[in-house]
C-alpha cells in the first residue's frame, strides 16, 4: 500500500512538470533560429571550383611589379652560369627598394616581387644555406646588403604588397639534382625568406629548372623533374605555417604562369584549369577542376629581364595596352622593372611609370556608373540578411553582388543617365567568391536611351572572371580616341555556367 502511495505521488509531480513546462512554453513566442533554416539569405551555391581565401586576396592585388636585380646586374648577362665571384657583386650606392616601391606606386602598382636569388644562385641576402651570397660582395655597399629586409619593410611603410622571387634552380649549388639540395638548401632559403615577413603575398618560383651550369665545380648538366623534385606539397605547407597569405606561385601550384612573356592574357579566360594537363596559360579551362588564376609577367623595358645598358621603357601606351590584356582580361599583371648597378631604377623609368598612372587615372579614374539609374532583367530574391540588388554593383563593396535566380542563366543590365555621357571602356567583375560563371556577353549603347547600336563587335566579349574591362570601340592598341556619346548602356548576358554574379560594374 505504502508503495502503491508512493508511485502515485510520483506520477502526479512529474504531470505537474509537464505541465507547467508546457505552459511556459506556450507563452514563449514562436522563433525561428539560423540553424532551422537552411538557406536563410537565399545565396547562391557556389559554382565548383571556388578560390581560397589567399587567392581572393592575392587576385586584388591586380597589377604589382618585378624587380630583377642581382649578379647578373653586374655580368650583363641574364642567365648567370652560377661560377661568378660573390665579390662581382658590387653595388656603386645602396641598392634602395624604396625608390623602386615608390616609383611602382605611382604607376597604380599595389605590390612587387622582388628577384632575391636567380638562377645563378647568387643570395642577396645573408643566408646561413650557402656561401654564394651578399657577405662576399665587392664593397661595403654590396655587404651590407638586405633585399628581404628592406623590401619588406619598405613596402610595410608604404602600404603595399611584396613577396620575393626564389629560384628553384640554382646553378652555383653543388648540390643542386640531390635530395639535399632540396631539403638542406632550397626549403631553407624559402623559410628564411618567409621569416621576413608573414604578410607576403606571393613567392615567386620560375620554371627553369635544369640544365648545365657550374654546380659547385661539377660543370655539369643536372636535369629534375619538377614536378616531384622540389617537394612542393611540404614546402606550401612550411610556408603557410609562417606567411599564411602567400601564394605559391608556378610550380607552388595556387597561380599559374599566363603562357608568354609579352603582357597578354587570352579574351576568352577562365581562372580554373587541370593541374599539369595541356596548355592552357593564356586561356584557363572551363572545365578545369582547381582554381588557378592566370598571372602575366611581362617587361617594362626594351630588353632582357635584367637592366642592361642602352635599354628603353616601352611607351605608356603599350604598357597601358598590356594592362587593359592581362588585368583587363581576368589576369594579374606583374610588370618588370630592373634597378641598375646604383641599386635604383633610372630616372627614364622613374618617370615612365608616373606617365602611366597619370594615364590610368585619366582613362580609367572617373567611374560613370554610380550616376546612372540601372535596371535589371531580374534580381535574385533577397534572403534575411543580403538583398542580390543592382546597386550592389556600383556601391564599391566588393562583398555585396547583384545576382540573378537559380536557372537563369541570361539576363540584361541597361544604365541610363540623365545626359549623354562621353564612354570609352566598361569593366566587369563577378564575385568570384562563389566561381567564376559568364560565358557570353554583348554590349550596346544609345545615344538616344532607346536606338541600340552594338559595341565591341571586334573582341570577343565572353569571359568576365575576376575583372574584365572592355574596349567599347574593340581594339586594346587604337588610340584612346572621342569614344562614344551614350544616354544608355546595356550588358546582355548570353549564357553562363550557373546563376550570374556581379560584384562591380563601371563605365568609363
Ligand atoms: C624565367 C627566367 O628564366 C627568367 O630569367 C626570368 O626570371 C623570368 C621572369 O622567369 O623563368
């Protein structure tokens, strides 16, 4: 009975509990937290494959500079044989990365790369991996010597982007062709160099990578295969762990070499390709796999990629011709500009590279956009916390992005200004963040807001990726001319691998 009385009471509490939670429960109001949606701002999925981080941020660094400078300033020759005395390397001033910063920036550059060891082996730095370095220099300018620690502590002062250029190949090195070569020297010399600074935003790796040289002495012909020689897996994962950011460029797999040397990227350029398949520099791959976004190396300069006397500076015309062919076809543009035997660049080019940013401040300095009313042939429904509107595109925030609905995969964006405006170029970006998508694109202008007429009939306008900026008249190399008297513009979308995504758009 006892235990019958008992089992009773229990029942009841327990009801009591029951109830009383239910009743607090009902007045709690109803509330839908994140985690019961799935979708909750309504983004699109990514279109595979997407970029890292460090790619993302690397793509904005855009258009920066290389500055090959080292022995082979001092031999004239551009592949040193890796048998030149340190003592050549005699610098007749300090060698001043701060001028050759300085001069980029005013080109519009927002970074460099700077040769640190070429193929001839020679460090110019102090490194504790070989004696081929600055400690054995010619004079007390050349000893005392620090490209690392003085490129990267200028570009911190200056607010710019820097990383350096290792060679893989090494033609002084009697090791080079032997394992330790790999894990002994090369390795060490890239963590060396990534103790510099943990901000770097790429190491810069050629693709030379064999052949003869002196070798400690060997003079012999030492051939690798590149491919698995240099332990790259390890040596992206050594250095992440102490420059996060860095991309390791060409053979470090996270950015690919455009294909030529002459400052072109293809019309038609897509940021993904298949690792080590066929050759798609200037091009990319639709169906490529990874990301790996194309980077131009190209010369400022009439001659080698080392100073020599007697060169020129190529015309701010053909420099900005190269710019609108690499960045403006979803490429980085790295530009070379070698310092002489004063460690400086020559006054020709000092005053070149302010030439071309006055002329990039012209041309494509005064955005004709955000005075225009736009319209778009649709615009993805807007989620709780992110709307998908046109005027993501000309708010300047690199995080906001118009973008369609699912399954659409054409679509129109007409500007309209109040007054005809004077337009010579139009730039695209896709918010690349979620893939790189556009495959087709026209564009028309009306001078009187309705009477369409085409535009850029003469390049092919399919591509967008990262950047895209297209001639209105076609041509990259005619000369600026009157351009074209526009109260509308409109961007047709033709086709594209998913949903289109625009982070910017800008009429010049
Ligand atoms: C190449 C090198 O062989 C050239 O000397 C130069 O440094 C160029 C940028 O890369 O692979």
């Amino acid at each position: 009975m006892k235990h019958r009385t008992l089992t009773y009471l229990m029942c009841l509490t327990l009801a009591y509990a029951i109830m009383a939670t239910n009743s607090m429960l009902a007045q709690q109001p109803f509330e839908l937290t994140d985690e019961a949606l799935t979708w909750p701002d309504n983004e699109p999925a990514p279109c595979q494959p997407v970029p890292t981080e460090r790619q993302l941020a690397w793509n904005e660094t855009e258009f920066y500079a290389f500055f090959h400078y080292g022995m082979n300033t001092y031999t004239g020759k551009e592949w040193g044989n890796g048998d030149e005395k340190e003592s050549i390397f005699a610098p007749t001033a300090a060698p001043n990365p701060r001028q050759w910063l300085e001069a980029v920036k005013a080109a519009g550059m927002k970074g460099g790369i700077a040769v640190v060891k070429h193929h001839d082996g020679f460090c110019l730095w102090p490194t504790a991996t070989t004696t081929h370095n600055v400690s054995g220099a010619g004079n007390a300018y050349g000893r005392a010597t620090n490209i690392p620690r003085d490129f990267a502590a200028a570009a911190q002062a200056l607010g710019m982007k820097y990383g350096f250029y290792v060679s893989p190949w090494d033609r002084n090195s009697a090791f080079y062709g032997e394992d330790n070569y790999v894990t002994d020297v090369f390795l060490r010399q890239c963590l060396e160099l990534a103790e510099y600074g943990s901000d770097q935003f790429e190491m810069w790796f050629d693709g030379a990578n064999g052949g003869t040289g002196y070798y400690g002495g060997r003079n012999a012909n030492v051939s690798v295969d590149a491919s698995i020689y240099y332990d790259i897996p390890n040596l992206r994962a050594r250095v992440h762990q102490i420059a996060p950011n860095c991309v390791m460029w060409g053979v470090g797999g996270e950015a690919r070499w455009i294909g030529n040397e002459q400052g072109w990227a293809g019309e038609t350029n897509w940021a993904m390709a298949d690792r080590g398949g066929s050759f798609t520099g200037m091009y990319g791959q639709e169906q490529g796999w990874i990301w790996l976004p194309g980077e131009s190396d190209a010369k400022a300069t009439s001659g080698g990629w080392f100073w020599h006397n007697g060169e020129t500076v190529l015309s701010a015309e053909r420099l900005f011709q190269m710019y609108l062919e690499t960045v403006g076809r979803n490429a980085t543009l790295i530009l070379n500009c070698p310092p002489d035997k004063s460690g400086a660049l020559p006054q020709a080019t000092v005053n070149r590279l302010a030439e071309l940013g006055k002329m990039l401040g012209q041309r494509l300095g005064k955005d004709l956009a955000p005075a225009a009313h736009i319209e778009v042939s649709e615009t993805r429904t807007a989620g709780a916390a992110r709307n998908y509107e046109a005027a993501n595109m000309t708010d300047a925030d690199k995080d906001t992005y118009w973008a369609a609905n699912d399954g659409t995969t054409a679509a129109t964006i007409t500007l309209t200004w109040d007054t005809p405006q004077t337009i010579r170029y139009l730039q695209l970006m896709e918010f690349i963040r979620k893939g790189q998508r556009i495959k087709r694109f026209h564009v028309e202008y009306a001078t009187d807001g309705s009477t369409w007429k085409p535009l850029a009939t003469t390049c092919e306008t399919t591509t967008v990726g990262y950047k895209r900026i297209i001639p209105l008249n076609g041509s990259t190399s005619s000369s600026y001319g009157n351009g074209y008297q526009a109260k509308a513009l409109r961007i047709s979308i033709d086709d594209s691998r998913a949903c289109p995504l625009l982070s910017s758009l800008s009429v010049f």
